[in-house]
C-alpha cells in the first residue's frame, strides 16, 4: 500500500512522486499492469494499475475508489515528550499499528522542551499506517500547554494517569465503551500537584495503568492498547 496525500475521490489518475517511483518500480519490483493499493490517509482506499512504471514518475490509472469506515469512538492521547526522541517517536509508531485517532504532543511544567519537527514525526505516523494496513492517518495535533488542554477537554470521556498515591480506578474499569475518550500521559517526574488539581476539578477522572510505574512511552502504548481493547469488547 502507498501513501497519496494529495488524491482525491474521484480522480482517474495518479503520479507518483520520485521516492514514491523507486520504492515501487526498484525495490518492490512492480511493473506495467501490476495492480497496487494506495490511501489518501483520510479512510480512501484506492486500487489502481501501473500504466507507466518510470522509476522517478510512476503513473496509475484508478480502477476503484472505497471510503473505509471510520472509528466510531476515537481514541486520543495527550502526552508530554520525553527528552530523547527517539522513544516518543517509537510510541508513536507503535500507537499508529495500535490504532489512536489523535495524539496531541502536551507542554507540562515538566516536560521537556524540545524542538517540534512536525515533518518527521509525520513520516513515522504515515509509515506505521501503511506497514499496519491502515486508511486513517492519526491526527497529530499542534504542541499546546497542559493549562490550554485541560480547559478545552475536546472528548466526552477525560482521563489522567499520574502517579500520586491516590484512590484511583483501573483505566480497563473506568473507561466507557463507545464514547471519544482523551488520555493524559505526563513528562518524566510526573506531572505536578497542581497540574493534577486542575484536570480533576476539570472533571478529568485519575485512573491507573497497572501496578509497575511506567516510562511516558510505555504508558502511552499501554493506554492506547487498553482503550482499544475497551471499545472493542
């Protein structure tokens, strides 16, 4: 499968850029008359035929256009990044195969403040759908503060994780299936007393992932796996 951001339902054709040209014609070794499978990310699944296997513009004609059914409940996680990037950017990869709706990058008091490259972090995202056979690109929303996020709560179902010893309920127990559900992941350290006093008088519920304290990116795929496991049972 091959990602086409720019197609459109609709469309008779399509070219594909140069990467795009040698991934396909030289290292998957497709050729004219070869049928493949592409995705705007938006839930189109397009099937097509190579009509001119050029290894810098390969040219498609699209036979089918299909509109995949879209998550009812979607699944969102705020989380706070971690200071090496390479652990954030494999929780979003494995948070893509998983299957999360949305996955908002959160700005702590603790949280470490490192450079937004909205451009890679979009290129894993669009790699983990399609080796994952997925049509729907999560949305991977602007950086914004905990203050900001927690006033506007955009979801019907509001948790946090924290690790304060406090009365909280397993996330697989409070979390109602069938309903938009945001998750709140904080920063190594935790997020702060207050930061916790604000989301629950927010009417965010404080729930627990388990009983073993969890790296921001463990909990993140953790999170994200049990909120599926909840709308799906």
């Amino acid at each position: 499968m091959f990602y086409a951001k720019e197609l459109l339902p609709g469309a008779a054709t399509y070219t594909m850029d140069e990467p795009g040209s040698k991934y396909c014609i030289m290292v998957l070794r497709h050729t004219a008359g070869d049928e493949v499978v592409l995705t705007d990310g938006r839930g189109g699944r397009y099937q097509a035929v190579i009509t001119d296997d050029n290894r810098k513009k390969c040219v498609l004609s699209i036979s089918q256009y299909t509109l995949m059914p879209a998550v009812v409940a979607p699944v969102r996680i705020a989380i706070a990044f971690t200071k090496n990037t390479s652990r954030i950017e494999w929780f979003l990869e494995k948070a893509t195969e998983i299957g999360i709706q949305s996955i908002i990058p959160l700005i702590s008091h603790r949280s470490e403040k490192e450079k937004f490259r909205a451009d890679r972090l979009e290129n894993i995202l669009v790699a983990a759908m399609l080796q994952s056979q997925q049509y729907y690109l999560p949305d991977l929303a602007a950086p914004v503060s905990f203050d900001k996020l927690v006033a506007e709560a955009p979801a019907e179902q509001l948790f946090i994780a924290h690790c304060l010893p406090e009365q909280k309920q397993h996330l697989w127990q409070a979390m109602e299936k069938g309903k938009d559900s945001l998750l709140l992941i904080g920063p190594e350290g935790d997020f702060t007393p207050e930061e916790i006093s604000l989301a629950l008088g927010k009417g965010f519920k404080p729930v627990s992932l388990g009983e073993t304290r969890l790296r921001t990116e463990t909990a993140g795929v953790v999170g994200v796996t049990m909120m599926n496991a909840v709308n799906a049972g």
